[in-house]
C-alpha cells in the first residue's frame, strides 16, 4: 500500500479540481518533435469551430527549454487564417490585423527540449463557422515542432474543434528571417464551449429633446485601425441611451463606430474579451442628409424643410434635429454649431 502525505494528497486534489474546468482535450501532433528554432521564433496555426463557438484555454507545446525549465509564451489572434508564406508574404509577414491578447508563464515537462505542463494561455475566442488565426512567439525557450522538408499541412478534427498546424518564423510579423512550412504542433489543447461577448454602453444624441428610447443607432466593428466591416447592428437605445448587443468575434482589440440618423459617426477603440466589451459615445448633431458631415447639403434640407411639422407636405423629420416636431429656428441654431465638422 503507498502511503500519501498531506503534500501529495493536496496536489492530486488540486490537479483533479483543475482538470474538471480544463474543457475538451484535442490531441495534436504526438511527437516526439524533430525540427525547432530559437527563442523569439514563432509557430502560427489556424483553429475553426466545426459548429458552436469555443474558447481555447489552455495547451502544451514542445520546446527547447531543460527539463523544468521555465520560459513564456505571447499569443497573438487574428480573424482569418495565419498561414501563408513565402517569408515577404502571407499573414505572418505583417503586425496587420494582430491583435496581441496576452502572455503566458509556461514550465517544461520532464524532458529536455521535450513537451511543456499545462500553459494557461489568454482564451482565445473561436466564434462559430469561423477561423481565427494564432500566432504563439516563444520568450527564453524556443519552440519545437514536427516537419522538415515542405509537407502538406496537419488537420486535427475532433468533431467540434479543427486546428489547422502550421508555419514557422523566425522573425514573426516582418519580412525578414526564415520561413518554415509546414510545421506541425506537438502537445494538445483544451477548449469549452464560448458564450458570446455582449458589446454595451451609453449614447449621447447631442441636443435631442425627445425620449431616446427607440431611438436607433448603427453599430460596426472593425479590426483595430479600421478596414472591412466584421460585424453590423442596429440598435435601439432604451430610455436612458444604453445599447447591447451580441458578438462572437474572437477577443482582442478593435474599432466600435456608432452613427445616429442625423447624427455624426463616432469610433473608440474596444477591447473585446470573453463575456464583454464596449463604449460610449457622444454624437454630434446636424448631418440631415446622412453622409457623415455637415455641410450646405443639410442646409439646404433644412431649409426646404424650415417651418413643418409632421401634417405638413414638405415635412422631413431629419431635419427636425431637436425632436420637438417641427422645423425650426432651434434646428437651425443646432446645424449652424456644428457646420464643417466631419464625422469618423
């Protein structure tokens, strides 16, 4: 019979506790790895959710740190694939569309240049139907990994999980260094099921009389810095100005743009995490032909406009400006502040 200590029951009870909340294991490469590179080299793959979206929590990658040997990782997400080279091209060549979602504390298993413990790494968010980009740079050790030569990438699929591995660089997110592909992860990771980001906070219509509940304002997220349009809502605000709405978007950073009907466009940077993220705004008045400035061209319908209200034929409620019901001098005053300005 073997006899536990104190010490090593605590542990197993740690363990077990810890293992229940590790999610769904999906065993990648099993090794052992037979190529590798230096510290600051990174290793880039591609993780798709096969149905419902996950969070990747946790994974074990082998390197070239000593047996117990402690060295970190820093985890970088983009939406789309990472993959693609030669050296000068493809995702990896670039910081473009990377977001750096956090750095991991990481320990070497028992063996030399052998498979880390358990790396608690920054949840990475994999929204459902989609593909979303990882980039690990590997601090202290170096990472290792299975390929030589240019084999066809390796796909691990579970059914719910599919992580597609993967290329190496040496100078990652520059055109410079060298360039490895295919290169494939030895370890594993570990998921759970992703609940959606809810995206929320206040908006002020500048000006606005009236209720702003119902009030509708057009949301749009970006990759931080702008380009394509990831995701578009609608939203009515309630009688306070709040908004919410749902996102499955990877988490990192990004651009929330927020436009009311009359009212110019205004961004702030977000940064988007499991559960939550968001902004407030404070919208500027004035643009009645919706082209996000205000210029003689909203003048000139307010003019057309100036002295209806509702039951009147040239009635035009963008150009009632202050929510009153009518077309006024008030209206006018709220257009002349704000004439020239541009919205984002």
């Amino acid at each position: 019979m073997v006899a536990l200590n104190f010490r090593s029951l605590s542990s197993i009870v740690a363990l077990t506790l810890a293992g229940s909340a590790l999610g769904v294991v999906l065993p990648l490469n099993p090794g052992p790895a037979n190529n590798g590179g230096s510290p600051n080299w990174a290793v880039f793959f591609d993780a798709a959710a096969v149905g419902a979206g996950v969070n990747i929590t946790h994974m074990t990658t082998a390197n070239t740190a000593g047996a117990g040997g402690a060295f970190s990782v820093d985890v970088y997400t983009r939406v789309g694939s990472a993959l693609g080279g030669p050296v000068g091209s493809g995702p990896g060549s670039s910081p473009a569309g990377w977001n750096l979602i956090g750095s991991a504390p990481a320990t070497q298993g028992g063996t030399a240049s052998g498979v880390s413990l358990l790396i608690d790494i920054p949840d990475i968010s994999v929204p459902a139907g989609q593909v979303v980009g990882v980039a690990v740079v590997f601090r202290t050790a170096g990472p290792r990994y299975f390929g030589t030569g240019t084999p066809a990438y390796s796909v691990y699929n579970d059914g719910a999980l599919q992580i597609t591995t993967g290329d190496s660089r040496s100078v990652p997110f520059t055109t410079t260094g060298s360039f490895f592909t295919s290169r494939a992860l030895v370890g594993e990771v570990h998921y759970t099921s992703a609940a959606p980001a809810t995206v929320s906070g206040n908006v002020d219509l500048q000006d606005w009389l009236a209720s702003l509940a119902g009030q509708v304002v057009r949301f749009e997220i970006t990759a931080s810095g702008g380009g394509p349009v990831l995701q578009g809502e609608n939203v009515a605000l309630d009688g306070a100005g709040n908004y919410s709405f749902d996102t499955a978007l990877p988490a990192g950073n990004y651009d929330l743009y927020a436009k009311g009907s009359h009212w110019l466009r205004k961004v702030r940077a977000i940064v988007l995490s499991p559960g939550a993220g968001g902004a407030s705004f404070s919208l500027f008045n004035g643009d009645v032909d919706g082209d996000n400035e205000i210029a003689i061209g909203d003048y000139s319908l307010l003019s057309n406009a100036f002295g209806s209200d509702p039951n009147s034929p040239n009635w035009d409620p963008m150009a009632d400006l202050n929510g009153d019901d009518e077309v006024t001098i008030g209206d006018y005053a709220i257009l002349s502040n704000n004439f020239g300005m541009i919205g984002d």
